[in-house]
C-alpha cells in the first residue's frame, strides 16, 4: 500500500513559509534534497493553495511514496528541522499539521 503524507500550512498573508526562508538560507539545497528523494524513492508531490475566511492561506502538500520506508528517507531529511520549523511557525502565527495515511 502507498503511504501519504499530506501537510497543511496555514500561513498569514504577510509571512513567508518557513520552507521558503529555509531554502533561501540552503541555497535552495534543502528543497533539492527532498525532490531528490521524492524521485528516488519513485514518489510525487501534489500542491494547492487555498485562501481561507480568516485572510489565512492554506498551503496542502500531498507526498505519495511506495512504501513506508521511501516515506521514511524523506522523513528523515525533512525531521531534522522540526524543531527549527515548529519555532519559526509559533513565533509567527503559522499553522502546521501533518497526517499519514494509506492508499
């Protein structure tokens, strides 16, 4: 069964994504790893933008992987940077949750 990793933003307008500020301080390098693995690991990415009722936008990222342990390596780089990730969204009221389910 395929393993799905869907993450959902909900940024304020005015606040640039914390993959944003993390590809900008990588040189886009951290973004390039992921869509590495994401091609590796035979995996795909879907992406849609929402504006919400209370002037948030809603990013969804819809990660389909094979197996657990392709959604694993991704997990692996992307896990690193939790706790870099959950204090820049905190600090600058930004939503984040991630679910992970099968097909």
């Amino acid at each position: 069964m395929a393993k799905i990793l869907t993450q959902i933003i909900d940024c304020p307008k005015n606040v640039t994504r914390w993959l944003i500020v993390k590809d900008r301080e990588t040189n886009f390098e951290f973004s390039k790893q992921l869509g590495n693995i994401t091609a590796a690991r035979n995996g795909s990415m879907e992406t849609s933008t929402t504006t919400l009722p209370n002037g948030k936008i809603r990013i969804t990222y819809i990660h389909r992987f094979p197996t657990q342990s392709d959604l694993d390596a991704y997990l692996a780089v992307l896990n690193q940077y939790a706790g870099e990730r959950d204090a820049y969204n905190t600090a600058n009221s930004v939503e984040y949750t991630v679910t992970t389910t099968e097909e």
